[in-house]
C-alpha cells in the first residue's frame, strides 16, 4: 500500500469511474458525514462515473440508488444491483441468483443463524436482515457489544461448515449460496448500466474500501484506494488496495475524492488550453 500523495498526477487524471464500500468507508463511526456525501456529488458534477459497492441489503440499495447522486449500487457483497433511471423514472434490479433459489436459501440462513446464535454468545443477526434478498448478516459489532477476533473467526467458520461463502466485514460476517462477490457483479453492473469493459478499462477505476470482504475489488483494481482504517485488518485481506488515505472513513474518502477531482481539472484545463 503506497500512501495516496504519491499517486502519479497522470494516473489520477486517467481515472473516470470511482467506485466506493460504504461502511467505514463513506460512513464514519456508523454516521454518513456530511464532507464524504459531498465528495459522492462533487465526482458525479466533476463527470465521474460513481457507484456504491456495499454489503448492505437491497432495501438499503434502493434507496440508495434513487437518492443518492450514483449510477447504481452493488449490494449484498454482490447478490444484485440496482440502477434508477430518472429520465425514464424506472428501478433496475438484477440478482446473481432465481426468486426461487432465494427463498430456497432463507430457510437454510435461518438454520444456519440459529446455530451461530447458538455456538457463539453476543453476536445476533444484523438489524438490517429483512430487507436483505440474498444472505445472512451476523452482527458482530454495530448494534452489539464488540466481540473478538476469535468469535468473528469462529462465526465465519461456521457458514463455511454449512456450505456457505462467507466474508468479514468492518461490522457483520456476511453469509451466503453461491458463486458470486463483489467484483462479479460489479463487472456486470459495469457493463450493463455504465457501459464499460472492467478488464480493459480496470486502471482507470478506482474503488476505494476498507475491509476483508472487500479483497476481490482491492486485488482486480490496480489503482484501487483504502481509507486509512484498511490498516486495521492488515495481514488479514487476501488483497490489499494499491494506494491508501491518511484519514480514516469518510474523511479519507473526501480526501481520495479531492486527490481525483484536483487531478482531472488540471487536465481537462491543460487540453482546454
């Protein structure tokens, strides 16, 4: 990880799309500040291209996608994606797996909750757990007491003795049936809603994240960004982001986002000129 200072001005100014997580990357001790919510809206007026890649559920991603100002948003570590169209005023939502298949993994999420309720004293499925479509949420930290490596450990291990695809992230180990992450349905939405070919234009998209769940997006993005509370998990992420914030959360999200912004304004003003 090479701090963000030292990202090469034209490397900056070649970045169009800037995909971001939103817990504990946007959002600052569980709060969305005001400075990380402009950045979102100074990149969409600068002419970036913005997505939110998250964990959160589909109820939160629709919202998220009419109000915000994005493109559209990953959720559910890459069950769907849900795109607005205000010129047409229409929803797309499009999942990794069937109607069928989800309901079919409900009842084996509630088996699986029950037992990691069960093995595993203080964590509690997550408060968000449903509006979720597509997988189960256990909460280890955001409206629990914090518990310690050792429980998040063994509650990830217990999805995977079930069968099920399991990742950590700054506040919940998300479960789920399937062969899909973040990365998968971010190069669908990619090309379905935003136009573009992930593999050939990946140098110049920048996701920006701060967890283990989001490994696939840190390992594909050559120039992808970490807040400064990546460092957290150091030595804990199959992948680990090319460049890193000096602040924390939000601020280091507002921090990438001016670093950007800066970068392309100098450009366009030099070939203007």
């Amino acid at each position: 990880m090479r701090p963000l200072d030292k990202m090469p001005a034209e490397t900056a100014a070649s970045i169009h799309t800037v995909m971001a997580d939103i817990d504990d990357t946007l959002t600052t001790d569980g709060r969305l500040p005001s400075n990380a919510y402009t950045a979102l809206e100074k990149l969409k007026a600068a002419g970036f291209r913005v997505a939110a890649i998250t964990g959160r559920p589909a109820g939160w991603c629709d919202m998220i996608a009419r109000f915000w100002p994005v493109d559209g948003v990953v959720g559910e570590n890459g069950a769907l994606y849900y795109a607005y169209d205000r010129n047409a005023r229409k929803m797309s939502r499009v999942f990794a797996a069937s109607d069928a298949i989800r309901r079919e993994n409900q009842v084996r999420y509630a088996q699986i909750a029950e037992r990691i309720l069960s093995e595993v004293p203080g964590a509690a499925v997550s408060a968000d757990q449903p509006f979720r479509e597509a997988d189960l949420a256990i909460d280890f930290c955001e409206d629990v007491p914090p518990l310690g490596r050792e429980d998040v450990d063994r509650i990830k291990a217990i999805f995977e003795e079930e069968g099920a695809v399991a990742k950590v992230s700054s506040i919940h180990v998300n479960g789920w049936y399937g062969s899909y992450d973040k990365l998968t349905m971010t190069r669908r939405f990619a090309a379905d809603v935003l136009a573009v070919d992930l593999e050939a234009e990946k140098d110049r998209i920048v996701f920006c994240g701060d967890s283990p769940n989001d490994a696939p997006m840190f390992g594909y993005f050559p120039n992808a960004c970490g807040v400064a509370n990546v460092l957290d998990f150091q030595g804990r992420i199959e992948a680990e982001p090319g460049w890193i914030a000096s602040e924390r959360g939000g601020d280091g999200f507002a921090e990438i986002a001016e670093v950007l912004i800066a970068a392309k304004t100098l450009s366009d003003r030099r070939i203007s000129a």
